[in-house]
C-alpha cells in the first residue's frame, strides 16, 4: 500500500506487510497548493501505521530529499522505529532531527550501498542509483511470497560526478531472479529520451563564468543537489574565486556533504557571507537557495532588497540552475523580473544550467527490460504520469491486467501462489502543518480561510441584560477585508442600525439563547449585504451578558 507519492508529486510513503511485520520506504512530505492557507507543509497520514506500529520493523530511506525524508521529524512524534538510510541521508536527516530536537530520540541505522538487512520475515537490500544527490538507492525487498522491488528517484547517469554508476548488474541479477512486484518512480514519463548527465551542467558553467569574468555570480539551486553545488565550487576555484554559502538549508545540506566527505573544498575557498564585501565583486561567488521563486527564501530577499548582506546590481549575474517546479512558475517568474527591473543579469531556461535527476522514457524503459516483473505499480507521479508510465509498461510487453495504478491508501495483495488483487483501503490522506500545529487545521479551517481571504469580516458586538431584557450596549460593527470604513460609513451605519433592530425585537420576544440570537443576526445581515453587495463576507456576532 502507499500512503502518499500517488497522484500528486511528493509525499512519498511505500508500506509492504507480511503477517506480523511492516516495513516501511521513505517518509516525505508536501508543500501545499494554493488552496492550503496559511500552510507550511503537508505530510501523509500515518493513522494506519500508528495502530500497527508495533509491526513495524524499520523505515527504509531512498535518498535525503525532502519528499522522502521531510515528514521524518512529525511521524516520530508518534511512532519511532529504526530508520535505515546511507550515509549522507542521515547526515541530512539529523540535521532536520536536530532542529526539531529529536537528535536523540531517533534510532539512525548507517548502511551502504550492497546492505542487506534482516528485518522481521523481510530481507531488504540497498542498491546504488544515480539521482540529483549523492547516495540515492533503490530498494530491494524479499519477502515470503516474492521480491518487491522499489526504484526511489534515478536517472542512468555514465559520467556522474562523484561516485559509481547505478549498479544495473544487481538491478539484472533479481530481474534474472524473478521480482513479484516493481514499484518505478514516474516523474519524467512524458519526456523522450534520456537525462543528460550532471557534468553537461559543469561545461555550461564554465562558459558563464569565462565569460563574465567582470561580474559577480550568484548561483540559485537546490540545496540538495551536492554534486552540482560541488561543480559551482570547482569552477569558481578554476577562476580564483571565492565562495559564499546563503540559505538555511543550504548551509546545513553543504555542512553534512562536507563532514561526511562527499564535498571536496579546496581550503580558504569557502567564506562567510558577511565577508564578501572584503574581496572584490569579480572574485565573489554566491551558492544560496530560492531557484523556485520561495516567499523569504535568500534568492526572493536579494532580488526585492530585503537581503541583510547581499544588495543586487547590474554588475552581479544571477544564475538560476533549475526549472520551475509545476505550479511554481509565477513565483520563479516573479522574481526573475524584478531582478531584470534592477538591470542584473539572469541566465535560467535559455542557458543549460540544469538537468534533472529522474529517469526519462528510455530510461525506464531500461529499468523494465532489466527487472522484467511480474506485476507493476507505477509511482512518485500525478495522475497523468502514472497513467503514461502504464501505457509505457505495456509497450514493454506487460499485459494491463498486470499493472496497478492506485489510488493513495489502495492495498494490493499477493497470495502464496504470487497472483495479485485489489484489497480495500487503509485510512490515508494529508495532514496539514501550519507553525507548531500538526493535523490541527482541517477542511473547516481551510473553509473558513478561504471565505475570510475572499469576502472578509464583519464582527457584530452587544451587550444583553437578560434580567431587564434589553440590548444595553452597541452593537457595533468592526469590518475586516469587507470594505473600507470610511468610504462606506452610510452602508455600515445601515448594518449596525438593522442589527440593532434584530437584537431588539428577538430580546423583546423573550429570545435569550444565544445561539439563536447570533443566528437571527447572522442570518438578516448577510441577506442585506448581499442585497447591497453582492458579497457575502463572514458575520461573526459577539454577545455579551449583564
């Protein structure tokens, strides 16, 4: 079953149970669309393992990015098994662990590349990918009635920056074995071909900076992408340059990749962005976050001069190496032009600055010609991916019977004699974090968001003296995102005097239920507005007894 990763892109949560033992493959998160106000992240819903969590033999991670690991931190706030991850994995994750100040609550387990695990009836093995972070894995998982085998995020990387290529051999080896199931990422399904390898970007910056040589560069890209952060490091080294880290989470990601030893710095090459100003602009290189265009991230406070050590001119050169994330066009968009009002420089989509790090067509087409099995659930895509990457199974030669596109929460059962079948639904959705809130803001919440940021309030506050039976004080109105006050005092002075009537006359019929007063206030003011309007802000009364 898989608890998130279908039909959306992150949130990546693979459960597989055999009697009396689980296991469990990554646990990331979600950043929320525009309907979420006021929502930091999303994270899957975790209420099936919490009842079985006892079953529980261990959390398995592909690899440290966000949509595999983010959601690491809250789930241990209710269940805590082993967690099992590479090297700079958990390098990545303890960083995470320890801002929330779980470093030693959690139970890290270091493994490599070729590990097997024993792990309740199930024997799990770590096989090495390539992927736009170093230590990426795919899972391979035997269990009682055959193997499960899950790819993570990979592309076919020949020259990769660090590192081995993925270990095809082994992938063969259980393909030649037999696998039951595949579980194969579906996120670059629609695109032809293959992914160009990492180093196309390196020659790419090594053109920008020759050719500015007179400029300052600012590089925008993921934190996580420590082999291209390795690149940008290199090349700037190459130009006798010196290089400044900005960003939060770049910072910590750069901090672990060198600790662990998967950054290789040249020393006195990396300073403290306080000192750039001490070296001149053309000898400067900045690495920071921000590449999707984030509201506060660094990148967003440079370009709207909000950065307390970096002020943007036109003698800096802004490179932004990466796309846009679906649905983060119009922030990335927002910012490249102001950056183009400040007369910088920017290189984005027309220059090759950036190539991703999951598998095109051919690529997994590869993959399925090396695994061969049996049965296949595409994964780690929408609706539309999981649908194309179906269509690209059967031109392999899988029959449609034999692949399952689910939903989130489907379970998919294998019998003893391995034949598979759809079996019912565990309790599955999305938990909302919002500040220290976790699952505490739901549909009702997000309802009354939306109607507050469309329409607005108005709070209607009196005093009742229930003994005398009469409406002592107010009401007055206090209007919020509805209109503005002092150019609408007529239609407000109308809304507070019919309130005043609506209080009256209920008190006077001997009405002193609140709820029913509130309703009948409720209830005459929005027809008005309305009628006035045509809008239907929020009308909150307030009462209160003398």
């Amino acid at each position: 079953m898989l608890l998130g990763g279908l039909c959306e892109i992150g949130k990546n949560l693979t459960v597989i149970e055999y009697g009396d033992d689980i296991l469990v493959i990554d646990c990331g998160l979600a950043f929320p669309n525009e309907d979420m106000l006021g929502i930091d992240l999303v994270i899957p819903d975790i209420t099936y393992l919490e009842k079985n969590q006892d079953k529980i033999r261990g959390i398995l991670l592909t690899h440290g990015h966000e949509d595999h690991i983010g959601a690491i931190p809250y789930v241990l706030r209710t269940i805590n098994p082993p967690i099992y991850g590479t090297k700079l994995t958990l390098g990545i994750l303890e960083n995470k662990l320890a801002e929330h100040k779980l470093e030693n609550h959690a139970r890290l387990v270091n493994v490599s590349n070729g590990t097997k695990l024993k792990l309740g009836v199930f024997e799990a093995e770590f096989i090495r990918v390539n992927h736009s972070i170093a230590d990426a894995c795919c899972i391979a998982v035997r269990t009682p009635v055959g193997v499960v085998l899950h790819t993570g995020d990979f592309k076919l990387d020949v020259s990769p920056i660090g590192g081995e290529m993925m270990d095809l051999t082994r992938i063969g080896e259980y393909g030649r074995e037999g696998v039951l199931c595949m579980l194969c990422e579906s996120t670059n399904v629609e695109r032809p071909g293959f992914t160009p390898s990492e180093r196309k970007v390196g020659s790419s910056l090594d053109q920008i900076f020759r050719s500015n040589a007179d400029k300052r560069v600012i590089v925008a890209t993921f934190s996580s992408n420590v082999h291209r952060v390795q690149q940008i490091i290199d090349v700037s080294v190459r130009y006798g340059r010196k290089v400044a880290i900005t960003g939060r989470s770049m910072i910590n990601v750069i901090g672990a990749a060198v600790r662990l030893g998967y950054m290789n710095v040249p020393s006195d090459t990396l300073i403290d962005i306080s000192e750039i100003n001490r070296y001149p602009a053309n000898l400067i290189t900045i690495v920071t976050t921000g590449s999707q265009g984030e509201p506060m991230s660094a990148l967003y406070r440079m370009a709207f001069s909000d950065h307390s050590m970096v002020s943007l001119t036109s003698n800096d050169l802004v490179v932004l190496s990466s796309h846009a994330i679906p649905g983060n066009e119009v922030l990335v968009g927002r910012i490249v032009n102001e950056m183009y009002k400040r007369g910088v420089n920017v290189y984005h989509d027309e220059a090759e600055v950036h190539v991703s790090g999951h598998a095109c067509q051919e690529e997994l087409k590869l993959m399925h010609a090396l695994v061969k099995p049996k049965y296949f659930i595409p994964v780690h895509g929408e609706y539309r991916h999981l649908m194309q990457h179906k269509e690209l199974a059967e031109f392999m030669g899988m029959k449609a019977s034999d692949i399952f596109v689910m939903n989130i929460g489907e379970v998919v059962e294998f019998d003893e004699d391995q034949t598979a079948k759809r079996a019912g639904n565990v309790p599955s959705g999305h938990v909302l974090i919002d500040g220290y809130g976790v699952g505490d803001v739901g549909n009702i919440v997000l309802r009354d968001r939306r109607h507050l940021s469309e329409d607005g309030i108005i709070v209607v506050v009196a005093t009742v003296d229930e003994v005398m039976g009469e409406v002592v004080c107010g009401p007055d109105i206090i209007s919020r995102g509805f209109v503005y006050v002092r150019e609408s005092e007529e239609l407000m002075e109308e809304v507070r005097l019919l309130a005043e009537t609506v209080f009256r006359e209920t008190v006077e019929d001997g009405v002193f239920e609140w709820n029913q007063i509130k309703n009948n206030v409720r209830d005459t003011l929005t027809k008005y507005i309305y009628s006035k309007t045509k809008r239907k802000p929020m009308i909150l009364p307030v009462i209160m007894n003398v």
